[in-house]
C-alpha cells in the first residue's frame, strides 16, 4: 500500500471524508496552499480523471476549496 492509499483509508476522526467535510479553507496556512497550488497547476482535470475518477473528484474539491 503506498503512503497516498494509506492517508485516504484512514478510519475513524482521521477518515478522509470527515476530515474533508470538516476543513474549512479560511483555516489552510498560505504557504500550504501555495505549495498545493504549484503541484496542481500543471495538471487538467482531464488528466486526472482519465486516471482516476476518485482522484478527479479530489482535485476539484482541493482547486474549489484550497487552491
């Protein structure tokens, strides 16, 4: 299992899905979203979901959210 696979299957408080619903982007420090920024911004989203459908969904959580 790769590091990615295990911060998403996480159970309990630290399960992805609460912790999604649970952000609020006013909290995300702005070197944080600096640095998610410069990982995303060479990426299309049909890039992305060509790939995974779940990690399309991701994306464009974080690019409305965070980004």
């Amino acid at each position: 299992m790769t590091k990615c696979h295990g911060l998403l299957f996480k159970t309990g408080k630290n399960n992805i899905l609460r912790r999604v619903a649970a952000h609020d982007p006013k909290d995300t420090d702005p070197t944080i979203v600096a640095a998610a920024k410069k990982i995303l911004d060479p990426f299309k989203y049909l890039q992305i979901r060509d790939v995974s459908k779940g990690a399309a969904a991701f994306f464009t959580w974080v690019r409305f959210n965070v980004c």
